[in-house]
C-alpha cells in the first residue's frame, strides 16, 4: 500500500501532476535541481515492490529482505544506494508489553523509499517535521534517514522510560511486606528488555557510520552532528536497558531472599503456635494420670484450677513469643 | 563415496562424456572457457579421497582435516585454494535435540569438492537452487561456497526457531502451579544451545572475510552482499541463541524460586493440617484428666458435647486457614 | 539566571563597564589581547540560553541539550567550538542517598558558557581555584575546562567514600549474629551506584581525547598532564565503584547464606524445645495407661516419682541439647 | 640428564662421532650444510644447563626460567633465537587428576634444545614423528617446534575428551534419582578445568604468532599452515574447555535445585508419615476420655472395634497420600 | 626522611664527600661520565620533597602525587622524565591480611628519586641487587626501575602464594563435614584478592610500555627483555589473582549448597527421633483407652509387656532410620 508520495526540492514539497504509483514520472519531477522523491509503503506486497525496485534499480537482496521482514536492523551499501533496516518499538499499555515492527529504507541520491512494517505512526511523525523543517529537508535524502532514525530512537527512549516505570513497580512489591508472586513479572521483563536490546543495540554500528560521516555518498559535513544526536539518544538507550537488567536480577534475587526470610517467619510462627498447644497438651497428660495419691484430683477446684494452668502457660507462652517476634 | 559430479560453464551445467571417477577428464573438460568442477562426496575413505586431493593438488592438512572430520568451523588459505569447513545442524523432533555433521569444502578456480558427513541434506538443496539461478551461478566456484553457507546458515535459523519452542515450553511449565522437574529439561536445553553455538560462533570470521572481499582469489566485489546476507543471518542466530540462554538461566532462576515458594506452601499446609488434629487431641487430653470434679464428665451428653467441642474447633481452624490461604 | 560574568585575560580578571548581559560588548572587551569572557548560567530559560547562542555563535543541537538537561556526559565538536556535558554527583547524609545534576559547558577560543542544572556550588569552587592560581588561568578557555572538571571529578571520589562507609556499614550488619534485613539496604547501594557508574563511565572518553591531546582546538601539550590527572581520579573512582559493587553482591550471597544458616538453628532450636515437651508426655501417657498391674501407680511417692521423671528428662534434654549447640 | 643429542640435516638424522655432552662439536657437525642439533635435557642442574647456555649463547633470562619451571607458556624473542614455554597435560586415571609438566625450548637457526620438567613423554613422540616424515623435517628448527607443539596441544585434547567424560559422569549423577554430593566433584573438576585453561590460554598468542609468520627468523611460508592447524587444535580446546566450564557452572546450579527438591520431597513424606501417627493418636485420646456415658467403652467389642478404627484411619491416609505423592 | 643517597657510575656506587641533603652537589657529582644519583626518601614531609623537587625540576602535579599518596599505579611521562607509582603488597600472617603500601618513583637522566609510603623493605633489597649486579646496574637510572618492579612483583607472587594457602583451608573447611561459618571468610578473602587486583591491574599498562620500548627516553633495546620478565611475573599474578577469585565464587556456592544438605540431613534426623517419640506415645494413648474389656490391661504381665512393646517399637525404628541413613 502507498501511504504517500511526495517530491521534495530545496526543502520544500513541490506539486505534481502524476498519480502517486507513476514512478518513473515522478522520478523525472525530482531529477531536475536536485530534487527527491519520498515514497512511503506499508506492507507492500512482492508485487508492489517488485514495481517499485524496477523503477529504482533496487538490489535483489534488499528488496528480498524487504518484503520477508524479521530482519536485525542493519545499514547495507549497494553500489550507491543504501539499505537501512531499523526495528521500531512502541508500549501497549493494556498488556504492559513491548510490541514491534520494522522499517525498511532505500535511499539513492535522488529518492527515498521508506518500507513499513507493523503498527506505530512514527513515519508520518517524521514527514510532518521535515516539511516544517526546510533547514534540514534542504540537505536532500539523508534528511529523510535523520529524521526517521530520530522519531524511532526517541520512541525507544519512551519504551525504555515505561519499562522503567514497571521495574520502579516490581521493586516496590519485591520490598513490600506482602508475599507476592514477582518472579514471573519479573521473567516477562526481562524478555521485554531483550526484545528493546535487539532493536537497540546493532542500529548503534549504522548510527555511528553516519554520525563519522563515514557512509559513502552521505559524506555530509553538516549532517553528521545531527546523527551523533541520535547515536547518543541510542547510547542513553542502551545503557538505560542495561541498567534495568541489571536492576532487575538484584530485584529478582532481593525477591529470592525474601522467600527465604518469610520461610523462617512462618516457621516461627508456626512453632510458636504449635507450642500453644503441645504445653497444655503435655499438663492434661499430667492430670490424665492413674496415680492414686494425686492430691489435686480430689481437689473440688482442681478442674478449673488444671484448665487455668493450661490457660496460664498458654498466656505466658504466647507473651514470651510474641516478645521476641516470633508471633 | 562420490555423490555427483559435474561440469558448469557459463551458469549451466553441461553434459560430459566420461565417468564421474574420471578426475582429470573433468577437469579438462572443465578447464575450457572458465567452466568448473563440482564433485561431491559423501564420508569418503581415505583412499578416495587420496585419489581426490592428487587430481586437484589439495593440501595435505586439509585433506587430513577432511577425513577425520571433527574439525572447528574455519576458512584455511592454502596457495591459490580455499578449504572450507561448515557445521550442519538439524532438529530431531523425537529427540527434542539437536544433531550436528560437517561440510568440508576446496575450493580451486576450476573446481569445488564438497565432503559430507553425517545426515542432513543441504548440499542437494544447494544444487539444485544454483542450477536454477543462472545469474548467480555463472560467478563460478565461489557461487557454489555461496549456496551452500546460504542454505546451512538458513538450517541453524530452522534449529533456532525449534529450539525457540522448546525455551517456550520450558517457560509455561516454569510459570504454572503445577510442581514441575524442568531443570533437567533447561541442562539439556543449555547443551543444545552450546552445541548451536560452537557451529555458528566461528564461522563468523570466515563469512566476514568473504564479506568484506578479503578473501584471497574471491574479491569478487558482485559477491560481497550475498555473503553480507548470510552473515546477517548467521548473525540473527547467533544472537538468538544467546537470547534463548539467558532466557533459560532466567528461567532457572525462577524455577528454583518456585520450588522455595512450594516448599513455603507445603509447609503452611501441613501446620495447618497438624492443627486439625493436634487441638482435638488437647481437648480429648483435658476430658482424660482424672479430676473428681469434672462436671462435664457426669453429663449424659458430655460425650457427644466433647465430639461437637472437638469437631467445631477443628471447622474453626479449617475456616481461619482456609481464609489465610493456608490450606 | 546568571551567575557570573567575567572576562579574563593574561591570567587575571579585568574589569568591565558592561553590564552582565551585554554578551557582544563583554566578547569584544575579551577579543584584545586573547581575553576570554566566562559566562555562568543557572537553570536559563529558553530565550535566555537563545539570546547567549545568538551572541557567541552556538550549535543549535548543543543548546537544546543544555536547555533539556538530561543527558548523558559526552564532548562534542561543533566546528572550532566544543559543547562538554558533565553530570554532577553529591552524597546526601540526610536520606543516604546520590544526588545527580548536570554542567553543560560551550568552549570557544574566547568563551565559555557554563549551564548548570540541579544543585551543587562545585563552579564556584572552580572559578575561585583559577583566579587564584594565575598560571593555570592564563591558558585560556581550556582551564575553565580543567577547572571545572578537576572539581567534578574530586566530587566523584568523595561521593564513593561515602558509598564505602555505606557498604562498610552493610558489610558489618550482614555479619553480625543479628538478624537483619540488608537485602533492600543492598539494593538501594547497588541503584546509588549505577547512578555513579552513569555520570563517571561516559566521561572517561572526554577526558582520555583531551589528556592525549587529541581534541581539536586544545592540542596545547602543557594542558595534557592537567587532564591526565582528573582522567586518573575519574579510572580510581571507576574502579572504586566497580570493587564496591562486587563486594555489594559478594555481601549479598554472603547475606542470603546467612538466612540459610539461621533456619537451620531455628530449626534446631525449635525441635529441642519440641523434644522437652513431648517426652514428658510420652511419660504422662505411659502413667496413664489403665493397666490392675503397674506398681508405681500404688505407690505413696508415684506423683512426685513421676513429676521428677519428667524434670529430670527434661533436664537431661535441656543440657543435651545445650551441649550440641542445638539451643 | 641428557635425554637424546641429535644431529639432523635435509630432513634425516646423521650420525656424529662426538659425545652426546660435546656441544661445540656438534654445532659444528650441524653447522656445514643447513644442518641443526636437537638436544633433548630432563630435569637439568643449573650447571648442566649453564654449560649448554654457554655453549649455544643462551639469554640468561631465559636460562633462569627453564631452571626455574613453573613459567606460563610464552614465546619470548632474545636477538634471533626465540625462547618457547609451553605446559604439559596428562590426565591420570587413578586420581581422576589432570598434571601439569612443561617443556622449554631454545631455538636457534643451528639448534634446538628442549628442556623437559614433570611426566610425559610427548618428546619422544615428536622425535619419533619427525625421524619419519622427512619432508617436514627437512624444514630445520621451526621442524621441532611445530612437531613439539603439535603433540602437546594434541594431548590437551584427549586430556579435554577425559574430562568429558568426568562432566558426563557428573551430569547423570546430578540427574539421578539418588541422593548424591556432587558438590565436591564439581568444585575439584572446575579446579582441574582452571589448571587446563592455565596451559591453554597463554599459548594462543605464541602460536597465532607463527600462524600468521610474524616471528622474526620463522617468517617460513611453508611452516604457518601447519601451525594454523596447531592453532586450530588448540582454540578446539580452549573452547571445550569453556563449555565444560559453563556445564559445570549449570550442573551446580541443577543440583542445588535437586537439593531442594528432595527437602520438599522429605518433608512431604515425614508430614505424612506423622499424619500416620497423629491421627491414631487423637483416636485413642478421645478412647481415654472419662465421660460416664460413652457407649463405645462397653462394648465387649469396643477395644477391637477402636483399633480397627485407628488402623482404618491410617490406612485411608496411607492410600491418600500415597496416592498425591506424598509417600 | 633520607632513607640512602648515592651516587653510581658504570655500574658501581662512587663515594661522595657531600652530606645527603645537598642535591645540586650530588647531581653535579654524578653529571660526570654518565653517572646518576639514586635518593632515596620514606614519607617525605612536603617541605622536604619541596626541595627535592625543586633540586632535580620534578613536576609540580606529580610531586602533589607524591605527597598525598594513595594514587592508582601509573607511569607519567613530564617532558623527558619519567613518574612511576607502584603499590607494595605484603601478607601479614597474624591477621590473614594483605596489606599496601606506596612506592612513587621519578625518573630522569641522571637521577631516581624513590619515595616510599607504608612499611615493606622492597626498596633496600633492590639496591642490594644492583649493587651486586653490575651488568644491570651499568644501563643507569632504568636498571633502577626494573630492580624495583622486580622485587615489588616477585612481593605479589608471594602474597598471591599466601592468598592460595588461605583458599586451600577455606576449600578443606567447605568441604569438611563440619558445620562451618565459611562466608565471612570467604568474603574477606575476596576483598584482599579485590585490594591485589588493584595493585596488579593498572601496573600491567606501564609493564606493558617498558618491555614494548615505547616509553621515551627508554627506547634501550637490552632493558625490554628485563621488563618482558617482569611483565610475565605480572601476567602470572593477575591470572592466579583471577584464578582464585573464581574458585572462590564456586567455594562459596558449594558452601551454600553445604548448608542446604545440612538441613536436609538435620530435618531427617529430627523427624527420626520425633518418630522415637510419637509412636510410644500412641501405644501409651492405646492403653490409656477407657474400654471395659482390654484383655491386657488385667493381665498380670500386661504392663511390661506394654513397655516392652513401646521400647521394641521404638528400636526397631532406630535401626530402621539408621539403615536409611536417617539418624
């Protein structure tokens, strides 16, 4: 599906006179000053794509990858155009999981073809800031790829801000005093955070070819300032991931030890409990006995005087427990 | 034993007219106009592959090497020729487990001989993909290296994805009520992974090489994104798999916390069971007592009343258990 | 807000009949002779920090940076300038807790703008220190730069003195006799130290390009041994927070395995008190068996005779255990 | 003591007419013809190696630490001779021990002499391998040194296969249904492991050094496949020897969640072998009641009648118990 | 405080008829032929290493080092001379510790100037050496460093020797059937073994410079080897250094998984002897029964024979729990 077509030139969207799927027509409207064209697609089909990389001359391998998906996110070189591959990320709130979808880029020196995957709006996010940006559209296509690459980098840091919102939770209840069930939650974290490490972590080498202006054809004085900001939005989101994890087994083996502490707590409780019971259990025994010289059991007072003791012990064992917390 | 052999010029494969044992006739008939050989072998014996390395003046190491198979995934330059060494892995559903074999391959200008050993069956499928892609198999004998890390990478994927399954049957029966005994299953999990490991961690600086073109006689510059495709993918498994170990040591880790918190409940349980018997009991033991003055005991009821006493104490403590999560 | 502005030249302030907003009169009355102006900022708003960039000629991305806060150390080079960015740490006794702000620095050859964010007076110290010490401040801009990051830096080596009386403190009490709950005092010391690990890591490659003279615009070799000093405090911290961090999980296992052991002696402890009780019961029943033919039953001295019994079991039990170590 | 004194020259032993302690003779036998000395010490004194250093202008560093023993495996460079350390490993299967020798060689262009200390006797080995495979003999000294190396990193393979093996052993007893102290096992394999790693690690260097042909005077184009082999072997090892390590590590783990599975397990079974008794118990409390009205007590079948009960009871908890794996 | 002042040329030490404090006379003696002065200071005042300083042109950042102690092992290069910081390491047997001292080192042309903080005689046995060794001490001030460096690192392999005695006894008491509190020691140990990284670790880089001949000033071609020797007692510390730790690591666990098997084996036992109770009680309880007709309870014998049978029970269940291994 295309979701737009646009042909910019000196920083700003020039009209066009052909439909949105003549690319050759459009091609040629940006060909002339330097100009380019932006098409955006969701989903294509092989089909669609297939049309699309004829008009281009996009390498076979790229377009392949393109329409499959699932792949890690990478910067490849064909001749002089380049293939971006970047994961994006977005928070469910109703699941409290992270969810993905990727975002393919060809760039040549006269277009951008930008390939999208799964949920999340971040391209239009994109376009709209560049065609209210001329200072930065104006430097052609790798403004396209700056922009993308910071409206997916910040959306990482969003991700990375909720997840730090759910460890700050798990920490809580790890800490209460309640007994809580944290190992599963914290299980399913730590997955998430994988998840965001996989998108993260290998966009950093591409990130910083671009940010040494070391990308052939995006040579680019000016624009490598731009990408080391978006390297280090990348970094922060990285280490901040690290961080979490890290968090998380302290937090998971803080829990562990506090199944450990409660096991003891109960067992005290239980043994102080038990010995409520075992005391008078042990005095009816006494009273239970077949002596015939036992001067309480002619006592008129001895029955109450025997369930008063039993009281008594259980009284004086119960303050004596619950002094030194084991009640 | 020799499992095909045949000539290709120009992309196809052309007919010959001597016997498959015939070395030097292949050659020859491979050597006009840019053709090559593609022998392959299945677990040869010494002898033959004797016969092999003096028609196409193979090394001495490698020939050792191939033979004894057991060899590490590695690129050896020996002159002007390449040896090769792969890991083929394959999921065997009855066992849960992962099977490995081995590909040795030399690689001439003229020739490409592939030794099998062990089960699996990707060298065919790599003959046939070339033999239907023309445009890749006119490169020559380094098409061939190409096809076959193609489809041998693209089998670890299958096992990662297999083993994927396993890391998520592990996690539900991790994650339910029910008592389980996955640290057995998680070991051998873990033996798995390692196993998928040691095939694909050092194949990466072969594929590396072949995708930066450092390869002596292969710097092809047409040749270098196909083999940075497969190093993509070798790269997709390699984290893969070391995102399914932590997993596993997460999920051990959690599993061993279910196991305190069991031990936990079980323990609660059975204070709470012992309570049921143990207060009766103290009762019974107070209406044992011999006291002259029990008035209870001269009751016609008294009987039945202690049975009622004992049976609604033990209903009490079932409710207050009950509602504390205790039993 | 400003905080300062002055202008500084051959090693010492000089006067200026400017107010501290002039920003184009205070850099001409810096341009003679190689002055510099010093401008302090505090928490600037927007347009303040907008009509400094326009003065001195600032990087757009570097004053967003500054006026955001937040982000990670880091040195960038915007043409001949440099944007620094530092985090600031300091111990709170009060909560013992780490207190993170953040210095962003603008360097030019006749300039430097301080921002600071958060609490913390540490560029007093600095701009006090420099105008003390003549031959260092006659270096120019880059001493501002040395200053600020000297006293910074020492900042860091107190804090983790701190954090060692910390994990002194934690260390005693996980090896005391007495129960204690150290695993939330733990986790607490392990997040303060990632906090550190946060502001003292990234900064160690500013440090290292300009103790190796390696930032462009400050080749000058004297200052070189300057910033190898403060890269040596920033390492020593680094390994500081390194070694406490592991001794943090070392105290940790150590804590864990000392719930272990008082379960076990609980346990012990427990089961003796068990046994004092019911052996005498066991006593109390075997008396209270309704056999015509039990001797002890008749005689005179049966009660007091059985009453010893159990005392002196019970007894015998007491110093048993005792002697075990068991109570 | 001098083991062997051999000359050898294109590619065979010649024989000499000298003693085998009359050095100078045979370097000079050596000498014509690109011949060289193979010396072969176990074990010597101080003066007898200070004679050989005399004689063949040994560095006295090197001397001191072939004296010494006790070095770790290194490749030292003292003018144009090289100094060689490496480790020796055997595996004895009367301790399930692994010891530790080590050879040091001195390599000139006209001689070699090794040094032996501990067991093993991979030298003659080597010796008997070269005297029989001219065509590498006849390289000269660098000859020695890879056929030297070969069998000594070949014995680290099969020292890694036994330990294998011991692994294996280890993880069928942590898996068995048997109570067993795998704790110790592990600790000393893991010992045994970390002694292997101590003479396998340090060698890589040295002979990633003569694979790539960067040792001065072994520059030998011929010679690096063979140590790429050796190199080969020896990174097989290196990483056997770190997967172990990990199985090791999660075996540990496996068995310390056996552990508290069967302290689970045990106190399932003790609950419910006192529930056994307990419930009896209660039985025959509410029997030894002293109510005047209890129909049961007269019965002439009461007592039958009881005991029947009370072995009813049990029976009924037996079969439950048994029946929820309790018992 | 002027521990030794001395002045050598070629190799020996010349008398001098100056008093030790009177630096530019001892320089100007030594600036003859080569020579150089050796001073050698023990915790200098400020004042005092002031006038050193200011004798021999010292670095007024170094000197500040130099002063204050407590500085991370470096080497400093200050235009063409040289600063040095070792730590000393010693084992103290009384209390199991490791202690540090500092030695700081400045290094030019024609002087070293030692400056020692903390006990431990290095410093005298490395002019001892010298003065012994004249080939080495002919090569000037850097034979001076290498004799230090020397006998500092052989100190670490002592320490480290020490350090593998105390692991040695923590492993037999682990081990032990004891019940031991090992985790305090094990803690402790880990952090001297913490304390000797910090002295080993950074010295590496410097060792590392010498023996390359990268340091300025000394390129000296013979002096490498020296320092490559030092180098190699360095590597051999930190690896056993690591070595130890780990062991440690699994001594601790193995520790943990003890005190889990005590436990077990402490609950087993306690519910065998519970056992030995709770069933006489229950034949007691039989016996205690109020029914009529109880055939025993009027036999003459009826009474032993219920003791019997409680004592009977009661051993056929030791030795039933002592078969299991229960008791």
């Amino acid at each position: 599906m295309i979701v737009d077509s646009a042909v910019y030139r000196h920083g700003v969207r020039i009209p066009v006179d052909c439909s949105s799927h003549d690319y050759p027509a459009l091609r040629a409207a940006a060909a002339a000053e330097g100009g380019f064209v932006w098409l955006g697609l969701y989903q294509p089909s092989g089909v669609e794509l297939g049309e699309v990389a004829e008009a281009f001359g996009l390498h076979r391998l790229a377009v392949e990858d393109a329409v499959k998906a699932h792949q890690r996110p990478k910067l490849e070189q064909y001749g002089d155009d380049l293939f971006l591959v970047l994961k994006t990320l977005w928070y469910v709130d109703e699941d409290d999981a992270v969810e993905t979808g990727e975002i393919n880029m060809f760039v040549g020196h006269d277009f951008v073809i930008t390939v999208r995957h799964g949920r999340g709006s971040q391209l239009q996010a994109a376009r709209h800031y560049l065609e209210h940006t001329e200072h930065v559209l104006t430097k052609g296509p790798v403004s396209v790829v700056y922009a993308v690459c910071d409206t997916v980098v910040d959306a990482y840091l969003e991700v990375v801000e909720d997840l730090q919102e759910d460890v700050d939770e798990v920490e809580e209840s790890v800490f209460s005093d309640a007994r809580t069930k944290d190992s599963a939650r914290i299980y399913t974290l730590k997955r998430e955070i994988a998840e965001v490490r996989r998108a993260v972590m290998p966009l950093r080498e591409p990130m910083r070819r671009f940010a040494s202006g070391t990308v052939v054809g995006v040579e680019n004085e000016e624009a490598a300032p731009f990408f080391r900001d978006v390297m280090d939005h990348l970094t922060q989101a990285a280490e901040a991931v690290d961080t979490l994890d890290q968090l998380l087994s302290t937090a998971f083996d803080a829990h562990v030890a506090a199944i450990s502490v409660q096991q003891n707590d109960d067992m005290r409780r239980i043994s102080a409990g038990a010995a409520l019971v075992v005391v008078p259990t042990l005095i009816a025994g006494v009273y239970g006995m077949n002596f015939e010289h036992m001067p309480e059991l002619q006592w008129s007072l001895g029955y109450p005087f025997a369930l008063l003791l039993m009281g008594g012990v259980a009284a004086v064992l119960f303050w004596f427990f619950k002094r030194s917390g084991w009640l």
